[in-house]
C-alpha cells in the first residue's frame, strides 16, 4: 500500500486582486468557487489532478482580513484567499485603473509633486499586493512542494522568487500571454529572479525565443508545454438539438466565438469589419446567380469591460445576422450547445498568451479561421492539417476570405472538422499535460 503522501504545488494568480479579473466579468467569487470551469488555470489543476499532484490556488483579495478556506466545487482543489496588506489597499484607494500604462491612466489628471509621488507609487503597489508572511504560513500549512505562478512578466513573480528563495522552494511561472511590463521595478529585478527561478513553462515557439534571447533563459529550464483541455468532456452534441435550443435556423451557417469582450486585444473591430465583407460578398454572389441570399448567423458569446463599445459598433456599422450573449457563461454545457451549433469557429485576437478557447472549438469538431496572434500558430501548427487557417493580424479582409472560403466548401469543412478534433485529442488532453507538468514541476 503506498503511504507517500501526494504532492502539492502552490498556484498564484495574475494581478494584485483575484476580484480585479472576477469583476471584468461580471463573476462573483462564490460563483467562481461552485461553478467555473475551463482556461488555462482549471485546466492546470485538472491536469495535475489526474496526474497525482494536488494544486492549492491562493487568490488575494480586499474582500477578507483573515486567511479563508474553500473548495473549488467542479474539482475538489482547495481555494485559499489571502487578505491584500493594508498598505496596498491605502495606495489602492485613488487609482482609477491599477493596471494602466500611464500615471495618468492610473490617477487620473495629475501634476507637481503628486505627480512624482504617484509615479512611485505605480512602480511599487504590484509589489506590495502579495502578503509573503501570511502566503509562507499558508504554503507550510498546505504542504506545498513548489509555487507555480500564472505569469512571470509581473510583480508577484519577483516576490514569489524572493519568497521561495527564504523557504527554499522552488518557484516556478508560466505564459498565459504577459509579455510587458507595468512597473519600472520590473526591469531591474526580472533578470534576477528569472535567473533565480526553477523553470518557466512557455507553450509558444515564439515567446521560448523571446526569454531566450531577452534574458539568456538556458533551454533547461525552460518547458514546452501545452495549455490542457478535458478533451473527453468537450465534445459535439446534437447540431439540430443545439440549433433548436438556441433558435439558430437549421439551414444557416453559423460562425462563432466565445471570450472576454476586449476589443483590441481580440481583434473584435477586425472580427466585425470581415463579417461586413462576408455578408457584402454573399449579396453580391446571390444577386449576380439569381438565387436567395444565405442566412449568415455571427455568434458572440461573453462580456467584459469593452461591451458597451462593442454593442455601439454593431448599431454604427447596422451589421446583421450578429447574434450576442452578452455575459459570462461559466456552463460548459452552454458553450458545448453554442460550439455544437456553428460550421466554424473564428478568432481574431491581435495578442493571445495561448488561448484555451479554439481548442475546445477543436475538441467539439470545429475547423478554425484565426488571426496568426501569439499561440495561434502554435495550436494550428501545420495549419490546415491541424484543421484550420491562419491570416495576418489586422487584416479584416484576409479574415473575410478565409472564413468565407470554409462556408463555401463543406466537404472542405467536414475534412477540416475532423483535422481540428484529432489535433486537440493528440496534443492537448488532460492525462498528456499533467504528466508534463508533473514531471516539469517535480523534477
């Protein structure tokens, strides 16, 4: 009988406060804790779980003034919430976005003197969000073997290293997409704990040459490791049947994309300008053969802080055929309903880490039109043999083409289908990934 207790690995999130993301859209943490699933940081978990390793996940909130203890209903991982150190809520308390580039995006319109004071004051209040006493007491607590931190191109990285290097854990950090830095403290310390970390895992070829050439990573400490996805469980209901439930006509053809409403960083002008081109284009094609236009349906599925924009481009530029759920939808069953309604899933981000989001499209059995953003190119490596296209960032008409030239071939799109669900299968399931990280983490 094995008696060796299992492993355990610390897991910390990006940014100061866990309600700071939570907030963006629209969740609140009891919902978080009983019904979210899915992305890169359940995946992570799932994965690990399956592979022996129990994952704690520290959260720091302003919403607590004692370590509190919950469970993660859809995985059974312990959530410990950390309350934030008073001296950051106190520098908190007159920003009007911790996150901004500027000071002016931070404060507001300031000057003088106040203007020099809060300048510090952004440099050094992402590194005062971490509670290290409080975070080292958990962790001992808990057991914890190593600190797995969500990205490591931010300040709790750099507390994390120092942390570890007192404990004598190793600290460990992966890519979800931070690649900049909001601190000025940042470039001075980030060599150091880069340097003083155990490993970094990184799922884009693109970014693996970045930290290599940037801060003289050694390939050993670095990892290729995919983002997992519980492939068993995202699979194509009924079409009919989704269709029927979501009132989509059973004779449209359906695009469709699910995420966080940012309309930059996801491409959602470009996303819109390729949906005016293909509707334009199917007129044109109908009207010159004489026959009835198609019934083209653009399905949006999720919310965050660029709705209200977003809502008011769709009126400005009279697009038809969108249809938009505007909120977060943590079911997966919903989205299985949405994925198994559409012929196509697309996604035109300008920045991904690496998006979680196509490969559930994959896994349902969706071919992928995709703009070639960081990752992309990695999930669809070997393009079309991986079951999709990729087009250039920025570029609405190479967008419209590719999606237009899947809907217009549907023996092309069925072979595509089954390419995107054999690559998700092979190369990003749960059992695959955790033994990875595993023994990444472990070694």
């Amino acid at each position: 009988m094995n008696t060796q207790p299992q492993p355990a690995i610390a897991l910390l999130h990006w940014g100061d406060l866990i309600e700071d993301f939570l907030d963006s859209i629209g969740v609140s943490f009891e919902a978080f804790c009983k019904e979210m699933t899915g992305g890169w940081l359940f995946g992570y978990i799932e994965a690990l779980k399956l592979a022996g390793v129990r994952t704690v996940l520290f959260c720091i909130s302003a919403h607590v003034t004692e370590p509190m203890r919950y469970i993660h209903a859809p995985t059974g991982a312990t959530i410990c919430v950390l309350p934030v150190p008073k001296i950051y809520q106190v520098i908190r308390r007159p920003m009007l976005n911790p996150y901004g580039w500027t000071v002016k995006d931070v404060f507001g319109d300031v000057h003088g003197v106040r203007q020099r004071l809060y300048a510090v004051l952004r440099d050094v209040a992402p590194y005062l969000a971490t509670p290290l006493i409080e975070l080292a007491r958990e962790l001992r607590r808990e057991g914890c073997q190593a600190i797995l931190c969500q990205e490591y191109e931010y300040a709790r990285f750099d507390a994390c290293v120092l942390l570890g290097q007192l404990m004598r854990l190793p600290v460990f950090a992966t890519f979800q997409g931070g690649d900049f830095q909001l601190s000025r403290l940042e470039r001075p310390l980030r060599p150091l704990t880069i340097r003083a970390c155990a490993g970094l895992i990184v799922a884009t070829q693109t970014e693996v040459q970045r930290v290599q050439s940037h801060y003289g990573v050694p390939s050993a400490k670095l990892a290729r490791i995919f983002n997992p996805i519980d492939v068993a469980n995202w699979q194509a209901i009924d079409r009919a049947e989704a269709r029927a439930a979501l009132g989509i006509p059973h004779d449209a053809q359906v695009v469709v994309c699910h995420g966080r409403i940012d309309i930059h960083r996801k491409g959602l002008d470009i996303l819109l300008e390729a949906w005016e081109q293909v509707l334009r284009d199917s007129f044109a094609a109908a009207r010159s053969a004489d026959r009835p236009e198609r019934d083209l349906r653009l399905v949006l599925v999720g919310t965050g802080t660029d709705a209200d924009k977003l809502r008011q481009r769709i009126a400005q530029m009279q697009l038809s055929g969108v249809m938009w759920r505007d909120e977060y939808v943590r079911d997966r069953t919903t989205i299985l309903r949405y994925l198994s309604a559409a012929d196509v899933y697309t996604l035109s981000s300008r920045h991904e880490g690496f998006p979680v989001a196509p490969i559930e499209a994959m896994s349902c059995g969706l071919p992928i039109v995709a703009t070639d953003a960081p990752g992309v190119t990695d999930i669809l490596e070997g393009g079309e043999a991986s079951g999709g296209l990729v087009v250039p960032r920025g570029d609405s008409m190479a967008l419209a083409l590719a999606l237009a030239r899947v809907l217009d071939n549907e023996t092309w799109r069925h072979e595509l289908s089954k390419r995107a669900r054999c690559r998700a299968a092979e190369c990003f399931s749960l059992e695959a990934i955790g033994k990875q990280l595993r023994d990444f983490l472990m070694s």
